[in-house]
C-alpha cells in the first residue's frame, strides 16, 4: 500500500477522551473513530487488524477440530424464553420490537440459538462430538463503556459451543478450547493467563478466564508469579487425546491464578511469599462447561448408544476479538506509538522515503515495494512529500515492527537502512538483502514470533471456514 493512496487519519495531538493508552494510540493512530458511547468504526488500519486476529482465531479453531457458521445478531426473545434466560438477563440485553410488536434483541451471547441450530439437526449420538463457532459482532449495553475498544458496548467476539454425550467428553473439549485458546493469545504475541473465574449469566460449573496482565486491567487478579514461566510454544497437539489436552489443562491451570471473584485467601497464602502476586489484568477470553443447563429446557437431545433419549452436556467459549487489539497495544507499545507483534502486524514492514521525488531514491523504493509484494507481503510505502521526521513520527506510532529507510545518501554507498521497532536498532545493508530479511522475518517456520504467520496468516480468513 502507498501512503499517498490510503486513508490513515492520524491525530497529532492527544484525543483528550481517553484514558489510557491502547485507546488513546488506537485513536492517534487512525484505527478506529467512535460512532457514539461505546461503539466504534473500524478504519482501515484498524480494520487490518482486526482481520488478522480473526484469521488467527480461524487458524486455530479449524486445528482443534471446530468448525465455524455465522449466525444472526439480532433474535428472536422466543429462544431465550425457553431458556429462562430472557427475564434474567437484564438491562445489559438490548431489547427491541419488530412492526410485529414482536420481542426481539441484539445477539449479546448465542447460546440459545446455537442449541436451536443443534435440536432441529442432531439425533444421534453418532454425530457427537461437534463444536461450532462463529465470529460475530455482540452487543451489550454496558453500563460504563470506557476505555475504548476493551470496553465496548458493540464488540467482536468469536463464540464457541461444544455438544458432547457425556460429561467426559464435554470437559475434553473444554480442554481443547483451553488449549487452543493458549496458542492463539501466544500467536498474537501475547501472553494470557487461565485463571479460575466466577460463570456469571453463562451459568455452569468449571469455567476460567485468560488474562493478560496490564496495570490498566479491569479485574483484580492474585497469583503464583511461576504460571508466567509457562508457555504453549511449539508443542505438537493432538486435539484427539484426551490426556495430552488434560495434561496441558493441568500444567497451565494447577498453580494458584484466580481472579478476585473466586479469590481464596487461605489458599493464596499456601504459595511461597517470594511468588505471591497481585496485579491487574485484561480478560480476553473465557470457556465454561455447563453441562445440560440448555439442552434440558430446550430439548436438545440426541438418542445414545442405548436407543434412550439424553440431553448433549455443552460448553461455551468466548475470545474478546475486538477487546483484544486493546490488550495487544496495552502489553506492546513505547512512548512513541505501538509496536505490534509480528503476527498481528497491519503491514509487515514500513518502507520510508527520505527524498520523495530523488529519482534513486523512488527507484529503489520502488523496487523494494515490488520486491516484497511479489512474495505475498504487504509492505506500506511512505510516498508523501513529507519531511523524515514526521515519516518517522508516523510510523513510529502505526508501530509496524520493521522499517526500512532509503535515502540518496545511504544508495550512493548501495545501502538502506533497516530498522526494529521494538530495540530501534538500525543495520545498513542493500536493498536485496533488506527484502531478504523481511522475507525471512515472515517465513514460515522461521523461530521466534513470526513462527506460524507466513503463509497461512496471508490467506484470506474466508478460506478457514
Ligand atoms: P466482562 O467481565 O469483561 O464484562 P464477560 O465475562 O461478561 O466480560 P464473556 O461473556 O466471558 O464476557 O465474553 C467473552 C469475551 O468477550 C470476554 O472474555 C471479553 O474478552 C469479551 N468482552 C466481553 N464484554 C466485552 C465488552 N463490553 N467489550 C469488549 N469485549 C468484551
Ligand atoms: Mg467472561
């Protein structure tokens, strides 16, 4: 993309609404423009990456075994009459009628039409295990929406729900989503924390929250400082065994981590003082067995092996999608702007022109830019007649986490420079070994953060599902 050609509505000065940084560098970068209290516009930077995400979660569900469908946000209040669940609620539901004087409302969680999905196709218990999702927009109407994209009243959430004979095999996919879940956070170079959590309206037993630890976190969070040790990394999963998903359930979950809502002070003083933690966090993410708590009011049975009917136990599991981008730039960003992690990045690299209209210096801009599209990155290209400063300021702020600078003084000696965002480190080198770099950088199979990103992050999201 070439910055003359886009739409990057950056802001010099700090929007004065906001209250912490992930909103206010959303803002400044030109990522999203609120629409009213609580709902946003997606602008194309943001929308970017918003995309990536969703890609990722896509990747990563389709790994597991769960396969995605998209359903309505807005329904019918009939389903959650069936449920209960209409009346319990509460005012956080947005409710509206139709020219029916039918009772309708905005999806704020899809638990009652998935099971309305499952009931009116599902019989047999030789069609068991199943976990769909979708990645849909919700809304609540959330009392105090604040801090911009981490708390929305309109928000983008992927939503999951498991149908299982037994209850065994309902916690099986529990720990298939808790499993999956960690390898998602970590590709988008996060790391996010299970922690045993409150189920809340969900309703249900076993349930536990993902945070990310970030001052600015809504949730008060108590725990042994050796749960960070821990990581997903580049283990094989076989989503189909029972006990590898169970024991990495374990591994990640035994440690003391639990959010204020659960907090067991005796418990909490059993960790050795030196390990003992309490800190803020960001939920992004949460998964829950609920057993039949749906499919016994609902009827959503299917015959088991003994010809009887039974209700399937289910789960659901939700990743705060749009929340997350929040979360990435609270946990990624300097005092000079974000800087992304390589398997969210919008673009993977910046090119900037020093000289906009030096012929060598266009020339090699150029040809970098053809370079690297032609192996299927998305470089943007800094095109304007601007001076090097506020290139730099600019996208230093969008935080792409490699720039490469090309200058008529640095060509004169067959160099450009190449820049981390993150250290701010610069290597001169040629332009064919610049592209060479960033080539690498997004290889797949290639160590470190960018592991897992090229090819697969390329493809369009549509092909996952
Ligand atoms: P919270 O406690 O933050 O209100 P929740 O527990 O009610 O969230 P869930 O029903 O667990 O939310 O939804 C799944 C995920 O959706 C949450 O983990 C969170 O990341 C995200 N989410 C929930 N509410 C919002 C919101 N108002 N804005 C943005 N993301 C949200
Ligand atoms: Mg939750």
């Amino acid at each position: 993309m070439r910055l003359t050609r886009y739409f990057l509505p950056v802001l010099k000065e700090n929007p004065s609404e906001a209250q912490i940084v992930s909103h206010r560098l959303m803002l400044r970068a030109g990522m999203i423009k609120q629409a009213s209290a609580g709902i946003y516009s997606w602008l194309p930077l943001g929308f970017k990456v918003l995309r990536k995400l969703e890609n990722i979660v896509h990747q990563e569900q389709a790994r597991a075994g769960h396969i995605a469908i998209q359903m309505p946000v807005m329904q019918s209040a009939d389903l959650w009459r069936e449920s209960g669940r209409y009346d319990d609620y509460g005012q956080e539901m947005l409710r509206m009628k139709d020219r029916h004087d039918r009772d309708l409302l905005f999806t704020p969680t899809a638990e009652e039409l998935v099971t309305d999905i499952f009931r009116g196709h599902v019989s047999s218990y030789k069609d068991l295990p199943l976990t769909l999702y979708q990645i849909q927009w919700k809304f609540r109407d959330e009392i105090r929406p604040r801090f911009g994209v981490m708390r929305g009243r309109e928000f983008l959430m992927k939503d999951g729900y498991n149908f299982d004979l037994t209850k065994e095999d309902a916690l099986h996919a529990y720990n298939r989503h808790l499993v999956s879940y960690l390898r998602t956070y970590e590709r988008m170079g996060l790391q996010a924390i299970p922690m045993r959590a409150d189920s809340g309206p969900i309703g249900g037993d076993d349930t536990h929250e993902f945070l990310v630890l970030a001052e600015t976190g809504e949730s008060e969070v108590f725990y042994d400082s050796a749960v960070t040790d821990i990581r997903m990394g580049e283990r094989d999963i076989d989503y189909d065994d029972k006990a590898q998903c169970q024991a990495v359930m374990e591994e990640f979950t035994t440690l003391y981590a639990r959010t204020d809502e659960t907090h067991d002070a005796a418990l909490f003083d059993q960790v050795p003082e030196e390990r003992r933690r309490v800190a803020r966090g960001i939920e992004v993410g949460q998964i829950f067995y609920f057993g039949t708590k749906y499919s016994e009011p609902m009827g959503a049975t299917v015959q088991g092996p003994d010809g009887k009917p039974v209700p399937v136990h289910m789960g659901s599991h939700g990743i705060g999608v749009s929340r997350l981008i929040g979360a990435i730039i609270e946990a990624s960003h300097d005092e000079n702007g974000i800087i992304w992690p390589e398997g969210v990045t919008p673009f993977h690299c910046g090119i900037v022109n020093l000289k906009q209209g030096d012929e060598a210096a266009d020339g090699a801009c150029e040809t970098i830019y053809k370079a690297l599209t032609a192996i299927g990155l998305e470089p943007l290209y800094d095109d304007r007649k601007e001076r090097a400063g506020g290139k730099f300021a600019t996208m230093d702020l969008i935080g792409l986490p490699w720039r490469i600078t090309v200058g008529p003084r640095g060509l004169k000696n067959g160099v450009v420079e190449l820049t981390s965002r993150r250290t701010g480190e610069s290597v001169e080198m040629t332009p064919e070994d610049a592209v060479k770099k960033i080539a690498e950088i997004y290889a797949p199979h290639h160590g470190g953060a960018a592991q897992h990103v090229e090819p697969m992050a390329n493809r369009s999201f549509h092909t996952w599902i």
